[in-house]
C-alpha cells in the first residue's frame, strides 16, 4: 500500500500560498513556500501518523480544495482547463486548516512538532522556518502568517488539532 503523503503535502502546501501568496520576488515565493511546506508536512504527519492512515488516504484520496475555495473566496476550478487545476483534489481540509493554525501561532507550532519529534525521527531543526522565521521569512510570508486572514481556515478543525496535540485535556461540560 502506498503511504507517501507528498502529493497531499506539496497540493495543500501550494494551495496555501496561492490563497495567501508572498509579497516580494523569487526569494519572497522559495521562502514563503517553504513555510507553507513546513507547516503542511508537520499537519500531514500529524494527521496521518501511521502507515495504515496514510496509505488509506493514499487511495482514497483527501477530498480536494472546494470548501477551502469558498470559505477564502477563492476562484473555482470551473472555468479552467482540469490540468490546470487537477492538484487541487490532493488538498487536504485538514492538513490546510492545521497548517493555518501552526503558522499563526508559534506556541502550537512548538508544541506540534515536539509531538512529532517525539513519535518519529523527525528533528524540530526540520522546521525552522516554521519555529523560528526571521525577518526575511516573516516579510515573505506577511499574508500566510497573518492570523486575521487564516482565522477561517485555522479555526475548521482547531478542536481536532488540540485533540491530537493534547489527547489527555479535559472536555468541556
């Protein structure tokens, strides 16, 4: 069974910095789509933390961009050749709404991937742009980190991620 979830990480990685993209040149877009591929591997791998997730979601595929789409006000895929929008069917709700929270709140960011780090070998200095992103990343990424802006995205499934994070939290009453 296949279990590679890049196909999901670079479709949601690139949807995100489409629906938030970098402000600057070349060096704004590798550096802002590097955060948005931190972001989204450390959701994925979250998400799917075991081979049996990952390979189901491998076949049965993640449910593509539509809602997304609409709750950012995105273009749809209508009137567009499908080639040109085909790699929007491996984005990921979750992994995007995840992804959104992490890059908008650096204590959850550290807490998900000391999470990770602990249940595989995946080094927290991985994630540095992610963790710790000086200024230059920071003004690259100014929309992908701006909390208002992806408040409709991170707040969809925040309580699942805290779940994930936090299995041992009491439920409200």
């Amino acid at each position: 069974m296949p279990t590679d979830l890049s196909p999901l990480i670079a479709a949601t990685a690139r949807w995100l910095t489409v629906a938030y993209p970098p402000s600057g040149g070349a060096l704004a877009a590798a550096l802002c789509e590097a955060q948005a591929r931190q972001a989204a591997t450390v959701a994925a791998r979250l998400r799917y933390p075991t081979e049996i997730d990952a390979g189901l979601v491998t076949l049965a595929g993640p449910g593509g961009a539509a809602r997304l789409d609409w709750i950012t006000g995105g273009e749809p895929a209508g009137g567009h050749a499908a080639e040109e929008w085909a790699w929007r069917t491996w984005v990921d709700e979750v992994v995007a709404s995840w992804a959104a929270a992490l890059l908008t709140d650096p204590e959850l960011a550290a807490l998900a991937v000391t999470a990770l780090a602990d249940r595989t070998a995946h080094a927290p200095a991985e994630y540095r742009r992610l963790l710790a992103p000086d200024d230059r990343d920071r003004s690259a990424a100014a929309l992908l980190r701006h909390p208002d802006l992806l408040a409709p995205v991170a707040a969809l499934h925040h309580d699942q991620l805290l779940d994930r994070l936090t299995p041992d939290r009491p439920l409200a009453a």
